[in-house]
C-alpha cells in the first residue's frame, strides 16, 4: 500500500513541476491538509498517513453547501473513516462553513492481470469408466 501511497504523492509533484503551480491542485493539498489536522485533533493520527487526498465532489446545484471528497489508500481505511465521518464534518465545518457532506472513498487499484486459462482435465481411465457404466447399469 505504501507504494501506491508514494506514486500519487510523486504523480502530484511531477504535475506540478511540469505545469507549474496550479489553483486546483494547491486547493486538493489544502483541503487534505485540513483533513490531516482534523483527523488528528479527533484523535485519529494514525489514519492520517492513508489520506492520499481531498478534492471538492460533484454535488447537484438545488443542495446548498459542498461536498468534501476524502480519497484514502485501502478500503480497510475507508471503512475506518466512514465510521468518525459525522465527527469530521463537524470539525471540519467550523474552518468551512460551506462544507454540507463528507465522503470517503479508496484508491482505485490497478487491475491485476488476467487470470491463467486452467488447463485441461485428465480424462478417467477406461477401466473406471467401465466399472461406473457397470454399476449403474445394474443400478437400474
């Protein structure tokens, strides 16, 4: 997990080298920094680390506020953090007030590769064959 940690943090300093400083990926690293913050003043340092990112979420214009969107590393850490969201809104809405739902996702994983084709089945011996045959036949 660490390796997929570092490669986004790396992705995110390559796109800021190449294109220059950028308002949305200066706003993405200043929400996550709020979500750090919060996350450790609840008490929750350790889940600091699996915080790749927060992003503002699309939201339908009739909702009033915004939504927080809170990109972790597994989802054994999105369930974690789905579990204090209520409190992290609430910390969260004293430095942004406009802020109306938090949600948590996890990192989409590189897909693995496909899966060997098995290979074929050994056919039974003859002999085998002909005892079953025998035996339901006499079955019957």
């Amino acid at each position: 997990m660490r390796a997929m940690n570092n490669g986004v943090r790396l992705l995110d300093e390559l796109i800021l080298q190449a294109l220059g400083p950028s308002a949305p990926l200066a706003e993405r690293k200043a929400h996550a920094a709020h979500v750090a913050a919060a996350l450790t003043a609840l008490g929750h340092p350790r889940l600091v680390p699996t915080v790749l990112g927060a992003r503002r979420g699309q939201r339908p214009r009739s909702a009033k506020g915004w939504e927080l969107v809170v990109t972790v590393t597994s989802h054994a850490a999105m369930a974690k953090l789905r579990l204090i969201v209520p409190e992290l809104l609430s910390h969260l809405q004293q430095e942004m007030p406009d802020l109306a739902t938090v949600t948590v996702t996890a990192q989409k994983t590189i897909q693995a590769a496909e899966r060997p084709k098995p290979a074929p089945r050994p056919r039974p011996p003859e002999q085998g064959l002909a005892r079953l045959r025998s035996f339901y036949s006499h079955d019957h």
